[in-house]
C-alpha cells in the first residue's frame, strides 16, 4: 500500500465514524495537539 491509499483509508474511518462532522473533529483534535505541543 502507498502512503496516500493509508492516508485514504484513514479519511474513511473518520468519515463513517463523525459523517459531516468529521471536519469539525479533525480540527478539534488539531487544536488539541497544538495546544498541548
């Protein structure tokens, strides 16, 4: 497998676990990891 069918795939799970709020949990997180460094 490439790195992008990973990268892919992952975006998949996101998707069918938060549907149209997956954007919304992928830039919580981001805030999340920025904050804590």
């Amino acid at each position: 497998m490439t790195h992008d069918q990973l990268l892919w795939g992952k975006v998949s799970i996101v998707m069918k676990q938060h549907g149209e709020q997956a954007p919304r949990k992928v830039d919580e997180r981001i805030g999340i990891l920025a904050v804590e460094g």
